[in-house]
C-alpha cells in the first residue's frame, strides 16, 4: 500500500477548516459538539497534522453549513 501524504496541502486544508469555523463564530469545542467530533481532533486537523476522512470531512461540512466542496475551496500553491 502506497501512503499519499502532503503536508503543505494538509496544512492549507486545516487552515480554511480554521476560517470557516472562526467565520461561524465556533470554537474548536463548540464545532466538537455540532459535528461529533472531538476538539482535539478538530485541532490536528486545522493545524495540517491529521488527514481528515470523508466521513470526518462530510460530518465538518454539515457542521459548519457548508457544502464539502467549499471546505476543499482554498489556495494551494505545489511547491
């Protein structure tokens, strides 16, 4: 099995996860509540340490209203 991992898209992803939820007026605790998804997790998420899953990325939409898409919406430049 061939391990795919980017940490500078990780981290691009993580913080438009920030923005989204800061744009809500959400804290890490307050997202962890609506999604189902604990605040630690939510926290290596935004800071590119944890690649998220689609069911993680799906539950994190809905949370924030958003669509999945719009979480995947965001700059990223290869280096």
């Amino acid at each position: 099995m061939i391990k795919i991992y980017n940490k500078a898209y990780l981290e691009a992803f993580g913080k438009n996860l920030k923005r989204l939820r800061e744009s809500k007026n959400l804290s890490q605790r307050e997202l962890e509540d609506i999604a189902k998804i604990s605040f630690s997790q939510i926290g290596r998420i935004e800071r590119g340490e944890q690649n998220a899953t689609i069911s993680t990325l799906y539950a994190l939409a809905k949370a924030l209203e958003v669509s999945p898409a719009k979480l995947l919406t965001f700059d990223f430049k290869e280096k």
